[in-house]
C-alpha cells in the first residue's frame, strides 16, 4: 500500500471513528459532518483555481527583474491560464457529466497541483508559461465538476443552497485576497511561493475528496460529439484570444478581425452540430428555459463589470495615488472582506426566497456602487472610496450564489456538469471581454480618469441590466 493510500486511509479512520455511527441509529450530526468535509474539500480546489487567477498579477515585476521577459512574455503568463481554463470549460462539464464529477475533479486536482509545483521551479520563461497552461487545465477540469458535486451531496434544497453561499464566499475570498496573499508571500520568499502554497492545499483536497466525496456515476451514453467538442473549444479560444490580445495588436488588425471571424463561424457549427445530434453535449433546450439563459447572461455581465473594475481601480491606487502592490492589494479589502460574509447571507437568503430576490438586491447595490464611484479624482480621500468599495463587493457576492442555484435548479440534476460549465464559460468570457473593453478606454481617452469615469458608468449599467433581467425572468422561488 502506497505512502498516499496509508496517510488517506489513517486520517479517513480517525475522522470517521470520531463520529461513530451507533447500529440501527445513524447520529445526524456525523452526517452533517462527513457533509461539511466533502464541502471542504471541494472548496481546496475552488479556491486555489480562483486564487490563481489574481495572485499572479502582484508577482509580474519579480519575473521580469529575474528573466529578463518581455511585456509579450508576462502576458502570456496571465493569459496563457485564463485562455485554456476558458476555452475548456464546457469540454470539462462534458467530460464530468459522461465519466463522472468526482473522478474528473481528482485529475484536475491532481493536475493542478502538479502544474503549480512545476510553475515554482521553473528556470526559464518557457517552462513557466508551460506550466500556467496546464494549471489552467486543470482548472477548467475542477470548476464545473466542483458545482456538479455540491449539487449531489446537498440533495435538500436549502442545505444546497447554503453550500452554494460558502462556495461563492470561497470563491470572492480567494479573488479578493489574490493581491494581498501575493504581495506578502512575494515580499516575504518570493514569487515561486505563491505557486508552493498551492501544493499543500491540494494534497489536503485530494485526500478530504478521495476519502469523503460521494461518487457520483457517470452517464456513458451522454453526447460527446467529437465536432461539437472541436468547434466549441476553438470558438471560445478565439473569443478569448482576440479580447486578450485586442488592445495590444490593435482590434482593427489582421489576426484580431481573423480571430472574431473564426469564433463567429466555430459558434455557428456548434450550434448546428448540436441542433442535429440526437445525443448532444449541450442540450439547447435549456436556454428554453428562462432562469436558465437570464442567469447566465448575468454571470456574462456580473464578471465583465466586476474584473474591469478590479483592473482599473488598481491602476488608480498604482499610478494615480502612487500605492505599492502591496498597499493597492491592503486598499482593496473592503471589497473583498465583505464578500464572505455577504455570500453566506445569500446561501441563507436563497433558501428562504429562492434566487430571485437576493439577485435583484445585490445588482442593484452593486450597480449603484458602480456608478458613486464615478464620482472619485485624485483628491478623494480613501475612507470615502470604502463605502463604493463595499457596496461592489456585497453586489456581487450577493448576487452570485444566488444566480448558481438558479442554474444548477433549473436542469436535471445529472446535467449539473455542463449547467455549471456554461455558467463558469459566461462568466470567464465576460471577466476577459470587460478588462479588455472597458480597460481600454483608459486607453482612448487621453484622461486616465476619464476614461475610467466612462467604463464605471457602462460597469454599473451592466449591473443593472441583470437586475432587470433577474426581476423579470428568473423563477421566484
């Protein structure tokens, strides 16, 4: 028996032991508890995925001091991440929904953290960027099965949806603390530990998952059309590609209008090859479904003003009021810090109201956020900026527990998978659109501040756009 093997096996008995069951009369509580590991071990590997989406930014200076990159090189090392986890996200709700979520979360994981430990030692820029696209990877193999089994484990309706609340509150801590841990880590021991924190977390969320996540069998006779796959990876590739790389090679440029044109006609033959399966991967009746295609529209607009705004405040705190990362990272806690609290209350409120009513009030907190902070210049002081910064972050994480149970609810509950992976594709196509649309108006408009008064005020309207769509078209309850 391996090393692995004995050390799951010992910490499985001696939890499990913990809470013995007594024959003939299960206690409740060993149940809730086994439940609130397998909710703990799922989140170790949300967290890392999401944690790894901002984390990095903070240590791009250290690497270009010690590789002597080019700006070309440290983009890559963002983008190359969010290109693949985007572009392989419906691929990986698929694969989850046919093989099964548990055992194609564990080789994300796996994959993950193998990709993270290879990213600490790598010598040279190559072999990083190398790294980064198989973290993201399996990144995108973790995120829509991680939903999927959240959605087994928690089979009552308010038990999923408070689990839901904590998985979002994961998911906002870990964006919101991205600048912050990096900064301290990178300050502290340098850049290579914000990718060794991943190693530890993963193997704790491999041992919890292994040990006490249910497994869930998988539907073989699901649809994987080999075409469908094809046209779909290389559509929201394209898609990312080309708003990734919209303001550097300019969007009236060749390869640009080459890669919006590609991601138009692969977007075409997916949805005919999908239309005439018999058997397809993503079934197109369920954006028959209202709550369904609202919800995800607003996970579309709820990213595209949330990471624009992210983005452009943390230029502002940089070049304009002149913060180190790490200050900027500090400056941004009040939007980050609200989140967990904020994203429990919705678990909590979705399960008495259904999604409905926490998604109107958290858009609409948001939106107005949005636009008082048009109001900030060079000359505002930061304690009145907090409360703009507050009422972000509470919009938000309010919002989007909320807006995953009125995905995962309106679907079977063995298509949870590729529910989850369409909602996770939405809103990474829109974290990607918004900082490169509204990020380049920083760009247009020779005004830093002006250009950033604009995309606050197109972030807010977005916001805004969900309230009305969640009032008037997701389910109530």
């Amino acid at each position: 028996m391996s090393n692995t093997r004995k050390a799951q096996n010992t910490i499985g008995t001696f939890i499990v032991n913990a809470y013995p069951a007594v024959p003939g009369q299960e206690k409740p509580g060993r149940n809730q508890f086994i439940r609130n590991l397998c909710l703990a071990a799922i989140c170790f590997g949300f967290f890392m995925v999401i944690l790894d989406t901002t984390v990095v930014d903070v240590a791009l200076p250290g690497l270009q001091r010690q590789f002597g990159a080019s700006i070309a090189e440290l983009q890559w090392v963002v983008d190359g991440y969010m290109l693949v986890y985007a572009g392989l996200l419906l691929t990986a709700g698929a694969l989850g929904d046919r093989l099964g979520n548990k055992r194609i979360f564990l080789i994300g994981l796996v994959l993950f953290t193998c990709a993270s430990a290879l990213c600490g030692i790598a010598p040279d820029m190559s072999l990083l960027q190398f790294a980064r696209v198989a973290q993201g990877l399996g990144a995108a193999l973790q995120v829509p099965a991680s939903l999927a089994l959240l959605n087994h484990t928690f089979p009552d309706a308010r038990e999923r949806d408070r689990a839901i609340g904590i998985w979002g509150a994961v998911a906002g801590i870990a964006a919101g603390a991205g600048p912050v841990i990096g900064g301290l880590l990178i300050n502290v021991l340098g850049w290579r530990s914000i990718f060794f924190l991943n190693v530890p977390l993963g193997l704790a969320g491999f041992l919890l998952t292994w040990r006490f996540v249910p497994t869930v069998p998988g539907l073989p006779q699901r649809g994987f059309d080999p075409g469908a796959q094809v046209a779909g990876i290389i559509a929201l590739g394209l898609l990312t590609l080309a708003s990734i790389q919209g303001n550097a090679w300019g969007w009236n440029s060749l390869p640009i209008l080459g890669a919006l044109a590609g991601f138009i006609v692969a977007a075409l033959l997916f949805l005919l090859i999908e239309r005439s399966s018999t058997n397809p991967i993503l079934p197109l009746h369920f954006f028959a479904s209202p709550t369904f295609s609202a919800a995800t529209t607003i996970g579309l607009l709820l990213n595209f003003a949330f990471y624009a705004q992210l983005f452009l405040v943390s230029i502002f705190f940089q070049q304009i009021w002149g913060y180190s990362a790490l200050i900027t990272g500090l400056a941004l806690l009040p939007e980050g810090g609200v989140i967990a609290i904020s994203s429990a209350l919705s678990g909590k409120v979705t399960a008495r109201t259904g999604p409905r009513l926490p998604m109107v009030i958290g858009l609409c907190i948001g939106g107005f956020g949005f636009w008082l902070m048009m109001l900030i210049n060079s000359n505002t002081a930061y304690l009145l900026l907090c409360p703009m910064l507050i009422a972000i972050g509470f919009g938000i994480s309010f919002t989007m527990p909320a807006m995953t149970t009125a995905v995962v609810s309106s679907v079977p509950r063995e298509r949870s998978g590729i529910a989850s992976a369409v909602l996770n594709t939405s809103r990474q196509v829109g974290e990607v659109l918004g900082v490169a649309l509204l990020g380049s108006l920083i760009d247009v408009h020779r005004a830093f501040m002006t250009g950033m008064h604009v995309a606050l005020g197109i972030a807010g309207g977005a916001f805004l756009l969900g309230a009305v769509l969640s009032f008037c078209f997701v389910q109530r309850a």
